[in-house]
C-alpha cells in the first residue's frame, strides 16, 4: 500500500512552518542517508548533522537552527523526531482487520463482543469476556474467563490473556505476550515446596504498550497493576503483586521481582534486574545490565556493574578487585601502627 500526502498537508498536520513547496508529494519515510526524492526524514540527532548537506530526501522534518541557510524542502518545527513519530503512523502499513468475528473463533455464548471488534482466526474467547468497539484481537489468540479489554486494544496474534485480566483503552500488545500466568510463589514445609495458589488478577490502564514474549504475572492476593502509558518492549518479566507508574519505560530483558513498586515516568534500560519488595520514586532513570537490590528513594541516574574494557584489562581489574578485602585489612593494620608511633594517634607528615 503506498500512501501520498503532500507538503502542505503534513505541515498543517503538524502545525509546523513549511518552507518549499506545498505541493511536493511525499510517499513514505527514511533515514537522512538513505531518503529518496519522494520521501521525508528528520534530523533529530546532531551526530548526523553532516548528512544534511547531501540527503537526497524530498523534505526534512529541521529545527529552526538547522533549517537556517538549508535550502530545500523543510518543515520546521521545535522536535523533530516527536514530529516525526506523530507523521509515521499516517504511512504506516499495517493491514487493518474488519470487524465481525471469523467463522473459526470459539467465542463463549456469555462473552460480550461488540460489533465493532474484530476476532481473529481460532481465536478464543471465555466465558464472560467482554470485548469493546474498535478492538482487534490476532489470529490465536487466547482471551480467558472474565477478561476485559478497552477501546481501541490490538493484540497481535497468539497473545494470551489468563482468567480476570482487565485491559485499559488503546492498548498493543504483541505476539507471544503472557498477561495473567500463575505469578512464582510457593511456601517451604521441611524442604519441599508447596505452591501457592494465585488469586489476584492483572490490570492494565489506557495506552500501554507490551512487546513480544513478555510475561506479567497475575497477583498473588491484590490485583499486579501497569499504570496508563505504559511501555514495555520485548521479553521482559513483571511477577507478581509489581506495579508499575504511569508512563515509566522499560527495555527489553529486563526483570521486575514481586511486589515491587516503580513509580511513574521512570525509564529502566536494558537487561535490568529489581530485586523484590523495594520502592523505586518517581523519574528514576536506570542504566543497562544494572541489578537494584534496595528501594530507590530520589530520582535520578543509577548505575551498577564495571564498564566494559579490553579484555585483558578487564582480568586485570578483576584480579585487583580479588585483592580488595586484603588490601583493606592490611590497610588499617599499618593505621592502627602508624597511630602507635603518632603522637596524640594521629598521622603526621612533619619530619
């Protein structure tokens, strides 16, 4: 499917200031360095402000900095790339699915579908499941007893909801999601473990988006809670009893340990690992590989971990950090010497 739109249109789209032609078609979008004479990009990072001068684009998304003495196509406006993420949905590809309910859906007689919602081949819907207008559920999907999700949801296929899910509006959801497994609780009697049975549900609030192959684990007692906006990309683990803030951000592989709390407008970058029974405030910003192993109580960056290095400075550091604990006792013993031979215990550089 190829989308036309012109110039002039994505600027009053935008509400940006145009410079160049109105009438010029765009039909798609693309890098700085690889835009051709037909398609818009941006410059939104300064580190390719040196592919300006040579972009083949048809017009560029500029702030008004980078417009200045720029002499093509542009549309100006104060955030390129927000400008950007706003256009790509109008040349987005995805097929829209029609409403109506494919013949080889297995939909409860008690489940409530509205006429607007669109279910899939094979998929499954329980009893008392309540589908609302606008919703598209992918082919094999599974939607368990007592589940409910929002306006404007997309799940893609083979997405399983559990029992009592509860999905805000225009939620995404991608392939391979989990949302409501039994969360991971047992109890030990005498060396053997004893499960646990999972009473609470899932509750997603409006505009929350879950990537592929991430699990969220229904609550033990209480409801395991995601605030509205929501963004949690691909394989990623929530146990049970987490919650999360509204609009906090995670990276892929990242694990949530139950009933943590994270607050809103935090950002958790890849392969990030919470202990469980902490609290993390609100704007927190947490760096790759980083393992958190007590609550977080003021915003900001929060690192773990060495930095990488060449590998055999890396053994060599490591080999030092072996010695700490010796270096640290010998250490005190030469202080507790030096404050021996010290008049009044302390040391003294003086001759």
């Amino acid at each position: 499917m190829t989308v036309t739109i012109k110039l002039g249109q994505l600027a009053e789209f935008l509400g940006a200031t145009l410079r160049g032609d109105p009438e010029k078609a765009i039909t798609g979008l693309a890098t700085l360095q690889e835009a051709g004479p037909a398609q818009l990009s941006f410059l939104a990072n300064p580190q390719y402000r040196k592919y300006l001068a040579d972009s083949q684009a048809a017009a560029l998304l500029l702030k008004a900095a980078d417009a200045e003495g720029f002499g093509g196509n542009a549309l100006v406006v104060p955030d390129p790339y927000l400008a950007y993420a706003r256009v790509s949905h109008l040349f987005d590809p995805k097929p829209k699915a029609a409403a109506g309910i494919h013949p080889t859906a297995v939909v409860a007689e008690d489940a409530v579908v509205d006429p607007a919602a669109s279910i899939g081949a094979f998929a499954v819907i329980e009893s008392a499941a309540r589908i609302a207008a606008g919703v598209t559920i992918g082919a094999h999907c599974f939607i368990g007893a007592r589940c409910e999700i929002g306006e404007g949801g997309w799940l893609a296929p083979r997405v399983t909801l559990y029992h009592d899910v509860r999905i805000g509006k225009r939620v995404v959801i991608q392939s391979g999601a989990v949302l409501g497994g039994e969360g991971f609780g047992f109890a030990n009697e005498k060396g053997v473990w004893q499960k646990i049975a999972q009473i609470g549900g899932v509750l997603v609030g409006d505009d929350v988006e879950i990537g592929v192959n991430t699990a969220i684990d229904r609550g033990a007692l209480a409801d395991t809670v995601l605030g509205n906006g929501v963004k949690l990309d691909n394989q990623i683990q929530i146990a049970h009893n987490v919650q999360v803030g509204d609009h906090t951000a995670m990276a892929a592989c990242v694990g949530i340990s139950g009933s943590t709390k994270i607050g809103k407008h935090c950002m958790l970058a890849g392969g990030v690992g919470l202990v469980g029974h902490i609290e993390i405030c609100d704007n927190v910003f947490i760096t790759g590989m980083t393992m958190v192993t007590h609550s977080i109580t003021e915003k900001g960056s929060y690192s773990s971990g060495t930095a990488m290095q060449p590998a055999a400075e890396w053994r060599k550091s490591a080999a030092r950090i072996r010695q700490l604990d010796d270096i640290a006792r010998r250490l005190r013993q030469l202080e507790k010497r030096v404050g021996e031979v010290t008049p009044d215990g302390n040391a003294s550089s003086d001759g």
